[in-house]
C-alpha cells in the first residue's frame, strides 16, 4: 500500500463530546471520562498544513467518525469541510455524529459546505426517552431540529440506530417518522458490543449503578465464542494465530488519522495506540487490557508516523511490515478480532 493510491481519509477531527454512551470508550460505563482523553481538535491552520492540496484532491472519500469523540463538536469542522470541498469538488463527504451539538443554522451551513455526493450519518437510536438511554446527554427533539435544518439546506441525512432491548419494538415507527422527515436511508444496528454477556451496566460519574441496557431479543447478534475462553493465553494464540485475516485496510485504500495527528492503517488498531489500561470489573476489561498490550506492540514494529512531520507531502510505502501480522504465527489480536471471523460471522463484521 502506497501513499499515491490512498483514496479514502477517515479522521477524527476530535476527540470532545458532550454525550456519554454507555459502550463508548471515552467514558467508562456511560460515566466517568477516561484519563487519556485528552480533549483535542484539529484546527483549520493545522488541517491545511497537514494535508496538502494534491493529497486532499486524490480521495474519493473524505469522512469523519473517529473513536473518543463527536467530529461536530471540532471547532474548526464547518470550515474544514468547507476547505476540502474546494480542494476536490467530486469527493463523497461523511460525517457521523449523534446531532445533538450546535444549533440550526449551523447545520444548515453544513449541508452548503459539503454539497452533493454528501451525507451525515445521525444517531437516533430509538424515540424521545428511549434515545437518551443510549445517547446519554443529547436530547432527542434537539437531534431531530438540527436534522430538520440540515435536511431543508439540501442536505443527504443518514440514520444509524442502535437497536437494544428497550427501543426494539418501535423500530417501524422510528423507520417512518425519519423517513417522513426526508432522511435518505435508515440503518438498524445490532450492536455486537455486548458479546456473550446479558446486560451491561451504565454508571453516573460518580461509577454508582444508574441502571442496566440489555442486547435486544429478536435480533443480537451473537459471538461464536465466549469471552471466558479467550482468557487461558495459552488458548488466546491458539484462536487468533488460526484466524484468516481478510486484511479491510488492504481492500480499501485507507487511512485513518486521529485528533492527535498520528496516522494508522484504519481506526481499529488506533483505538489501542493512545488508550491506558481500563479498570477490569469484566471480563470484556481483561480482554481490552490485553488486546491493548499486542496491538501497541504492533505498532511499535511498524511504526506510526505523526501527519505532522509532513508524511502526507511525499510518497512512501505504508506499513510494509504489517503484512507479518498476518501470517498465521504472529498475528495481530485486533486484526484477528476486526478482519477475520475469530468472534463474529463475516456478515457484519466491519460494524
Ligand atoms: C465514537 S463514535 C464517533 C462518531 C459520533 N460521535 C457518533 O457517535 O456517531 C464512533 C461510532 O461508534 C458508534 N457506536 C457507539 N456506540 C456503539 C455501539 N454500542 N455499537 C456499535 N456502534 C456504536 C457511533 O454511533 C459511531 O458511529
Ligand atoms: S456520541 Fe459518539 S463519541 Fe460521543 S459518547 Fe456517543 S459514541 Fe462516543
Ligand atoms: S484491523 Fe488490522 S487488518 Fe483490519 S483493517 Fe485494521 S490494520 Fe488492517
């Protein structure tokens, strides 16, 4: 993989949020901030020094999403998308975010900049009262004003709606009621967050119990392996050296850049570069720890440049060294759990 062949840029413009979601790692249960966090954004100045004209006009595909926080709320996010349009007039742009930032002018400004071949994926995940279990500190009419103004500037809304056990049955409704607003395409998703476990709970700040979110009934999508059997080490390597990794940064000329500027083949393994050891109250926490631990190691061997340093400003190969992690001996625990059917069943598996 070569940098002249890049064509999509998934960045974190951000790593802030006003939301706490349960499953998120930001927060620990929907609570407490982590520690790592470090409440950083990407400024305009920066952007353009980071990614020269030439790199921005050979993508095809320019989204933020990003792991710890809400592109939205990046100071500069408006006047960035606005500058990468006038660098590539063609180039899909996205953006995920749960909406509920900002106010209805903004978002209307929003749809201007981005222009056609654009969308903004929102996070509705259920009604008023049954979203903000999920979306914890957004407000649902709020969410669904700024969509309104962002839709009548003439821009392309995308839902996406995490479907648990509380807003399961209003799924045809929700489906309705976006889709009389205009929203383009609907997507349910079953999270698959919750692994083999029944229930996980959700903490105040404080890491007192508020109450619990379970998978839904009709729909989980459930792991071919439970978590306990990845705690023998022994067993580990066993299960992730005989994965087949069907390696998606390979198939989709991508790269991933996170709010600090540190660059990485896709967002999972960057997930594990700047995050510190989670308390283990869980298995799923035992297993974060170490699945933390191998993919830093990782990524010490195969380096991770800084965007920074002018990496973007002259071609190179990227990664050469990744491929190892591949191989069957050696391989990589996130790559295994992301790119190959070690837990889930390959439908999906990208979620
Ligand atoms: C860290 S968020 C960043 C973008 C934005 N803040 C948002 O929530 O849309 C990354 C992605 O994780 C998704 N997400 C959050 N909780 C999830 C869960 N339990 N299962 C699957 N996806 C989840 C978000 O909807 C978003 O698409
Ligand atoms: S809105 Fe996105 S970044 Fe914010 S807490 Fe929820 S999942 Fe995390
Ligand atoms: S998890 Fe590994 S194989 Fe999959 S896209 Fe990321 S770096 Fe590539």
């Amino acid at each position: 993989m070569n940098l002249a062949d890049i064509k999509q840029l998934h960045i974190e413009l951000t790593d802030k949020c006003q939301a706490a979601c349960p499953m998120c790692p930001r927060n620990f249960h929907g609570g407490k901030t982590r520690d790592f966090i470090r409440n950083q954004d990407i400024s305009l100045e920066q952007f353009k020094e980071w990614f020269p004209k030439d790199f921005l006009a050979q993508l095809n595909n320019f989204y933020s999403c990003g792991n710890y926080g809400d592109p939205c709320f990046a100071k500069d996010c408006l006047e960035i998308y606005e500058y990468v349009r006038q660098c590539n007039p063609t180039a899909r742009m996205g953006i995920h975010t749960n909406g509920g930032m900002r106010n209805t002018e903004w978002w209307a400004r929003l749809a201007v900049a981005m222009g056609k071949n654009s969308d903004v994926i929102f996070a509705v995940d259920g009604f008023k009262g049954k979203h903000e279990l999920y979306r914890k500190n957004t407000n649902f009419d709020k969410v669904i004003e700024n969509m309104q103004s962002f839709i009548k500037a003439g821009g392309t809304a995308h839902v996406d709606s995490l479907i648990f056990a509380h807003n399961e049955d209003e799924t045809e409704e929700l489906e309705k009621y976006l889709k009389d607003m205009g929203v383009d395409k609907i997507n349910f998703v079953s999270t698959t967050r919750f692994y083999d476990m029944e229930r996980f709970e959700v903490q105040d700040n404080s890491g007192d119990t508020e109450y619990y979110i379970y998978p839904p009934t009709k729909h989980k999508r459930e792991p071919t392996k439970h978590l306990d059997e990845f705690l023998d080490p022994v067993a580990r390597k066993q299960f992730i050296n005989a994965s087949i990794i069907d390696p998606k940064c390979i198939n989709s000329n991508e790269i991933y850049v996170n709010a600090n500027g540190d660059m990485f083949p896709c967002c999972w393994i960057a997930a594990n570069y700047v995050e510190e050891p989670i308390e283990e109250t869980i298995t799923l926490h035992t297993l974060r720890n170490i699945n933390v631990e191998d993919s830093k190691a990782v990524m010490k061997d195969i380096g991770i440049p800084n965007v920074e340093d002018g990496v973007l400003h002259k071609d190179s190969e990227l990664w050469p060294k990744l491929k190892n992690y591949w191989a069957g001996k050696n391989n990589c625990m996130t790559c295994a759990l992301q790119c190959s059917n070690l837990v889930y069943e390959s439908k999906g598996r990208y979620d």
